[in-house]
C-alpha cells in the first residue's frame, strides 16, 4: 500500500483493519437482475397529481438537456419536500463521467449548500474515493434518489422519491456512466424498484437499464457503524475491478 493510501486510511479510522483487507476478496460470480424499471418508466404514484399530467410532466423531463434540468429541479413543486427546503440540489461533478454515485436525499448542509456530500458523510465519501484512486468532480458524479431534504433527516417517502425519479432517471440517461454504485437501502431500492437488504445485495452485480449497479453501504450509515468500514472497502474494491473489466471490454 502507498504512503498516501496509508494516510488517507488512517484519516477515515480504517487503518488498520482497512490495511488487513486490503487483498481483494476473491472474484465473485455477478449475479444480474434485470431491473424492473423499463427505460420508459414513468411515475406510478404522484401524491395528489394525476397520472395524465404526471405522464405529460415525466415526457418533458426525458427531453431536457441539463441546463433545463437544474431550472426544473430548482423550481420543482411535486411533493411536499419543496415547502421546508432552502435549495434543491440536483448533483454534482463530471457529467461525462464513468462513475455514478446515488445517495439517499440532501441533509442540512447538503440544503445550505446546494451540493449532495458535503456533510460528515461526504467528507468520509471523499475518502472512500481517494481510497480508491476517485477524486469527486474527475470522471465521478455524485447525486441523491432525491433532490430536496426531508424534514430531520428522515427516510424519504414513496411519493417523494416518485416525485424525484423522473429527474433521476434523466441523470442517468444524460450521464451515460459505465458503473452505478448505489449508496444505502433507499438509493437501491430507488433504482431497482424492489425490496433490497444491503447484506445480501453486497458483492452481487445488479443491472438498471443495461449498467451495471453495485450496491453498498451508504457513508452516513458507516459513521454509525465502525466495523461495517471494512465491508465498504470490499464493496469498493469489487467495484473497481467491475470498472476495469468494462473498460478492458470496451
């Protein structure tokens, strides 16, 4: 392990059992599952707004560029998020980029800011990432399942993250990226529309759309859970050998 890997470990309080791990666990056979969120997917529950203009409002999401994006994101009324925010905060980072990484929803200085990450838990992603040779803004883009901060923190709801997928999927029909890397239980069951444990999905190779998707822990949950740090460095490691072998195969 370099220096500066060593450093960066140690600064994330992986060292050295992050170290000890540093071996990759043994290839594991992917195990696809077909996404049950067909490209064309629309909003099936929109809260008070009815299906026809939920399907209407959907279509016109699919054809923004992302300059019309941000304008819609910022101006969005679709759930009840959009009363306590102060910002909404679409993503950020290289919108030509390999990596995607999906996060739960904005918190309170996520809201202040305007940027997903930027709290504890971004600072812990931001290692995460540098542990592996990723740098947040260089061919990594950072988002959320959705865009505004749910009051305390909590959970997002069903009709949010609705509300919030039409934009989410058109991140990703903009990005493109190789590998989608789903950080935590809402993001994952957000993109693979169905029930999802994060102890059994780990180390498995999921597909939305065609992309490959790996599922891990998400940064806020580690910060609560020390020993669950050593399991996210194999999530990590699995997904940069994911990345090599596509871009060997491109």
């Amino acid at each position: 392990m370099s220096t500066r890997r060593e450093r960066i470990l140690r600064e994330m309080g992986l060292a050295p059992l992050w170290k000890l791990r540093e071996k990759e666990v043994e290839a594991m056979e992917p195990e696809p599952v077909k996404s049950s969120v067909p490209a064309t997917a629309t909003v099936i529950n929109s809260g008070n707004i009815d299906n026809q203009a939920e399907t209407s409002r959907s279509s016109e999401i699919a054809n923004m560029d992302w300059d019309e994006l941000r304008q819609s994101v910022a101006a969005c009324r679709a759930c009840g998020l959009c009363q306590a925010r102060k910002q909404a905060v679409l993503g950020v980072g290289d919108t030509q980029a390999d990596w995607l990484f999906i996060g739960e929803g904005p918190g309170a200085e996520e809201d202040e800011r305007g940027e997903p990450f930027v709290g504890q838990a971004g600072k812990l992603l931001d290692a995460m990432l540098a542990a592996v040779d990723l740098k947040r803004g260089n061919d990594v883009y950072i988002a959320n399942a959705v865009k505004c901060r749910p009051p305390g923190n909590r959970t997002p709801e069903a009709e949010e993250t609705a509300a919030c997928w039409p934009y989410l999927e058109r991140q990703i029909a903009l990005l493109q990226p190789k590998l989608i890397v789903a950080l935590g239980r809402p993001a994952a069951q957000t993109l693979l529309q169905t029930e999802v444990k994060i102890g059994a999905a780990r180390g498995k190779l999921f597909q939305f759309n065609g992309i490959p998707l790996i599922v891990t822990y998400h940064p806020a949950y580690l910060l609560r859970n020390l020993p669950d740090k050593a399991k996210a460095w194999e999530d990590l490691c699995f997904a940069r050998r994911t990345m090599r072998g596509l871009k060997d195969c491109a």
